[in-house]
C-alpha cells in the first residue's frame, strides 16, 4: 500500500524543497538556511525521511511546521528534531535564519539506531521536539555549525572527523536542553536506556507486535520490569506506548491519504475493518470516517 512519501536521500529532500543545495556527501548534510531562502517552494506536502534533520532556527520569520499530529505557528528560536518516520510538512511564508543538518547515524559511527537513541532521546519518533533557545546557546551552536560548513567545503585530509566531532558537540548541547526542558528525574534517566530501546523498537515492529510480553523478549527482560521502567520514565504503560504508534499511523494515514479504511486496516493487521473501527472508535470516540472528515489535509 502506497502511504506517505518516504526520501531515502538527502538531495531528494532538496529537489523537494525546491533548493538548489545539493551534498556530495550520502550521510550528511550541513548548510546555512539563508542559503534557501530564494527558493520558490513555499510549502511542502506531508513527507518523511529515513535520516535525521536537526536545524537551528533563530529569528526565522513566518513559519508554519507540522510534525506528526503538531502544529507550531511562527515558531522562532528553537532546535527542531525531526526523527526518521516522522511526518513533517511546512510552510514558509517569512526568512529563514540558522542552520539545518540532514545526517544518517552511520556518520556519527554508531553501530545502530538503538544506540543513537540512547544517547540523543529527543530523536525519538514519539516525541515532537521543538527545544527552545536563548540567545547565548545559539551564538556557542552557530559558531560550530560554522565550523563545519567550512570543513564541509574545504574537504581535505580529517574535514569528516572535523565535521563529526563538532556536530557531536552540537548533540550534546541539545541534550542538554531537552533534559532541562523536560527536567528529567535521576530515576528517569537510569530507565532511559530501556525506554529507547523498547520506543524504537515498537516503532519498527508495531505492525505484527502488539503485546509488552513481545518487546519484553526482544529486550530480554521481563514484561513486569518493561512496565515499570517506561512508567517510570514516560509515565505511560508500556501497552499504552504501543496502543498510540498504531493509533498515531492510522491518523496519518487517514489524514495524508486517499486510502479507505479498508486498506488501512489491512494494512495495520487488523483481521476485519471491523476490528480497527473499534480499536479506532475506542480510542478517539470518533469512527475512522468522522476522524477523517474532520482532519484530511491532502
């Protein structure tokens, strides 16, 4: 089933956005946004992407950004997160100012997603991430991200371990924001490496696994200690993470598609449409039908 557009590569998300940036470089991308603001797409349609976006924003003007079931009107001073899966779609009407990265994992060195999430949670697909940010974080943020358009250019002998080791600094700022804006507890952070690894998990398996007992498995450890850690550290139940990925895909795709519900039920392995209007009416308190009446944006 044909779903929401997906952008493997970096320069199709440029050919997209109507800019004539293009990058050498599969994995990673770097770029002052004034750069972009001749282009003559003021407006995207619902996308997603299998590699990350973090842009730094301060002083854009006119701003219209969904991300996922989000919507952020003028937006200003701000480090947006946007995750491999998420459904982004903007608007632009005003200038850009900042910076903007499009990176695969595999540049930073990681062995998988899993471990990168476990060091930079704010790029978990369950989350919209807009950190906000003062003026004294974007002046230490945009002297590196300086940095490494000027490594990115040059291109000569260790630009990449130049360009890696100042983005990773960049990582760790926003880190840091993103725990004081969620003032993470001791206890939180001693169960966030689970919690990372079970969020991604569900968001790669949440089709044909649908029970904790499933992820609890795959974690190796038991479905009681699953449930208290995510507890503890997103103060949802482990089934309710669960519950919402699928929730949330079918209202992408009754949203963002032409799909009936049908197929969309069959394509979230539900047995009978019948089985997913339940699920769905249980929920939301809405039928697919009237959820999709009230919110299609295509």
């Amino acid at each position: 089933m044909k779903g929401i557009p997906t952008y493997n590569d970096i320069n199709d998300l440029h050919k997209l956005t109507g800019s004539n940036l293009r990058t050498v470089n599969p994995q990673f991308h770097c770029f002052d946004m004034a750069d972009a603001n001749n282009i003559a797409v003021t407006e995207t349609k619902p996308h997603r992407t299998t590699f990350y976006t973090l842009a730094l924003n301060f002083g854009t003007k006119d701003l219209y950004y969904s991300l996922n079931n989000s919507s952020f009107e003028k937006p200003s001073n701000f480090f947006l997160c946007v995750a491999p899966g998420h459904i982004a779609k903007w608007e632009k009407k005003g200038e850009w100012f900042g910076y903007c990265t499009f990176f695969k994992s595999e540049f930073l060195q990681f062995h998988s997603s899993i471990n990168f999430l476990q060091q930079y949670p704010f790029f978990n697909i369950n989350e919209t991430n807009l950190l906000p940010l003062n003026e004294d974080s974007f002046k230490i943020a945009s002297s590196l991200f300086k940095q490494i358009i000027t490594e990115q250019q040059s291109a000569t002998s260790f630009s990449d371990e130049i360009i890696r080791s100042n983005f990773l600094s960049i990582l760790w700022q926003v880190r840091r924001l993103y725990e004081q804006h969620r003032q993470t507890s001791p206890v939180q952070k001693a169960g966030a490496s689970i919690a990372a690894q079970f969020q991604y998990l569900v968001n790669e398996h949440y089709i044909e696994k649908i029970s904790v007992d499933e992820y609890a498995k795959l974690l190796n450890i038991t479905p009681n200690h699953l449930t208290q850690t995510i507890k503890e550290v997103l103060g949802k139940t482990a089934k309710s993470i669960i519950t919402e990925r699928r929730l949330n895909e079918a209202k992408y795709l009754l949203s963002y598609t032409s799909h009936d519900v049908s197929e969309i039920a069959f394509h979230l392995n539900f047995t009978e449409p019948t089985h997913f209007t339940k699920f769905f009416k249980k929920e939301t308190e809405l039928t697919p039908v009237q959820f999709r009446n009230s919110n299609l944006k295509i």
